[in-house]
C-alpha cells in the first residue's frame, strides 16, 4: 500500500513512486484482488496523466478483471464504461443550497456534472482573490469541457453510443491492444 510520497534521497519523485506502485499492482494483482487507486497520473502533464490513467484503467478492466475503486480527477475516464464491459461509474453526490456547495458523502451511480476544484479550493482557505482568477481563467478557457468531447466535436453526425465509442479508440491514438 502507498500514498502521496516521494524517495528523492533514493532518486525517486513521487510520480516515480506511483508509477512503481501502480506497477507492482498491475504486475501481481489478480481477478481475486481488490484494488483501489487514487488519482493516478496526477504528477505529469495533463495529457501523460490521462492516457497513463485510462490505460490502467482498461488494463483492470479488460485483462485482470479485478474489483476496483479507481478514483480520479480525469472527467474522460468516464468514457471507459461505454468500451469495457464491467466498468460502472459512480460520483459522490453534491448539492447546492442558497449558493453554497453541499458535498453529501454518498455515492451514487452516474458521474459527476462538473469539477468542484475551485470551490474544494475556497473552502480549504485560498485567499478569495486566487479564488476569483481561477473562476475567471475557468470561464475563459472552456470552463466544464472535457478533453474528449473537444477531441470528438467533429464526429457529431454519428449515433452517440457510436461517436462515444469511437472517439475513444481515436483519442488513445490508435485502437487498444488486446490484453490478453
């Protein structure tokens, strides 16, 4: 079991230790393991994180095929419950109240509608005018769009289930190996 560390005395980041982590998981893990994963691909650029966190992803899903909590950051992951059988997503339950967000500690099945960084961020204490620019910078850069759709705009004449799908294979780059 690991967390958020680093071995720099040994030569090690802490995304080098999650990637060992991940590795020694991935390597001995079986259909009988229960694995939990927490935010994989956190410690590099946005792009190497989610291609490196969808392909665990898939790799549990379609090769171990082991009982799984995978939580993440990453709103594209929630595309792999359209392509790997097994797979269901769930988001932690949120509601708003006279403008406030309330987090309900309950899980529900579904993924969640939006990304509350900023607000998660207000409320550990950053000075509301951090607060502010990020909003402002969140709302001049697309705000809520993930990758995938912007990657999948020009596909909007196919079916949904159909561009979904295959607008996956295409943002990985090429169609998944088999892992078997």
């Amino acid at each position: 079991m690991g967390g958020a560390s680093d071995n720099l005395a040994g030569g090690e980041s802490t995304f080098m230790v999650e990637m060992v982590e991940t590795a020694n998981i991935l390597n001995n893990a079986t259909d009988k393991s229960l694995i939990i994963l927490d935010e994989i691909g956190r410690g590099t650029s946005t792009f190497d994180g989610v291609s490196i966190a969808w392909s665990v992803a898939e790799f549990i899903a379609e090769s171990i095929n082991a009982k799984t909590l995978f939580a993440t950051h990453y709103h594209e992951l929630t595309d792999i419950e359209l392509s790997s059988k097994g797979v269901k997503n769930c988001a932690t339950e949120v509601t708003e109240h006279n403008g406030e967000l309330i987090f309900m500690r309950k899980v529900r099945a579904g993924t969640a509608d939006k990304s509350y960084g900023i607000h998660v961020a207000e409320l550990a204490g950053l000075p509301q005018e951090v607060i502010s620019r990020a909003n402002d910078i969140l709302k001049k850069s697309g705000k809520e769009r993930t990758l995938t759709r912007r990657y999948c705009e020009y596909a909007e004449e196919r079916t949904e289930k159909e561009q979904r799908g295959q607008c996956r294979a295409d943002y990985a780059g090429i169609r998944r190996p088999p892992y078997h």
